[in-house]
C-alpha cells in the first residue's frame, strides 16, 4: 500500500472513531445529565453549611 492510501486510510479510521464518540455521547444524553445532577446534589449536601436547613423566614415573622 502507497503511503497516501495509508494516510487516507488512517484519516477515514480517525474520523469513523470520532463519529462513533459523538454517537456515544449524544445517545448517553440524558444519563450523562441525570449524573451530573445527582452528583450536584450530593456535593451541594455534603458541603452545605450546618445552619442551611433552618427556615429563617418563619423565624422574623
């Protein structure tokens, strides 16, 4: 094989693996998304501040 068959054949592979990430990616949407909101919830609890859970508004009224 000729040197610019190889790199074209080279290229195609590239580009097929790129398309089949984006694939991946697009189709997983929603869990990707679903993920990362759980785990902004967890962080958002575990570094929360002890006096977060008090209803300030109903003590001054």
């Amino acid at each position: 094989m000729s040197k610019t068959a190889s790199m074209v054949m080279k290229i195609i592979g590239a580009s097929l693996a790129f398309a089949a990430f984006v694939c991946l990616l697009i189709g997983g949407w929603h869990d990707i998304s679903v993920g990362y909101c759980g785990m902004k919830k967890r962080l958002g609890k575990k570094f929360s501040s002890e006096y977060d859970d008090y209803a300030d508004e109903e003590l001054y009224k």
